[in-house]
C-alpha cells in the first residue's frame, strides 16, 4: 500500500501492535460513516451494516441449506446394500 511505502519492518509493527489495531485501521478504509463502500471498484451502491450483515446470514443459511441437502440425498452402503 501506498500508504507504508517507505516504513520499516519496526514502525509498521510500532502501528499495528495486535490484530485489532489492523482490524480497525482496515475498517476506517472501508467505513465511513458507517456506510460500507467498495474501494477497489469505487462502487457507488452503499451498504449499511445492517444489509451486509443479512446477506451474509442468508448466504450463511444458503449454503448450511444445501450441505443438509446433499447428506440427505446420499446412500450409505448399508442403504445400498440393503436395497
């Protein structure tokens, strides 16, 4: 990143001491205001926290879904055998 260029190993490791002092510089990037944007593709659609969050847990519930399904469709060799 633009931002550390010219940093040494040690003054990088002075700011960002544990993994929430990452976590949080990487959200300020991200955050603003508490409205998430897409930096990389500078997407003007906002999402707030609250949507993020529900995507996910759908997405979440979707794929949970779909493990269930396919356990439920295989046969286990008892079943085969039996059949």
């Amino acid at each position: 990143m633009e931002l550390f260029k010219g940093q040494s190993l040690l003054e990088f490791t002075e700011r960002f001491k544990t993994d929430l002092d990452c976590e949080e510089y990487l959200a300020s990037l991200k955050w603003e205001d508490g409205i998430f944007t897409a930096s990389k593709t500078h997407n003007s659609k906002e999402y707030t926290i609250t949507q993020i969050r529900r995507n996910r847990r759908k997405i979440t519930e979707e794929i949970i879904n779909k493990k269930t399904n396919e356990k439920t469709n295989e046969k286990t060799i008892c079943e085969i055998i039996t059949y």
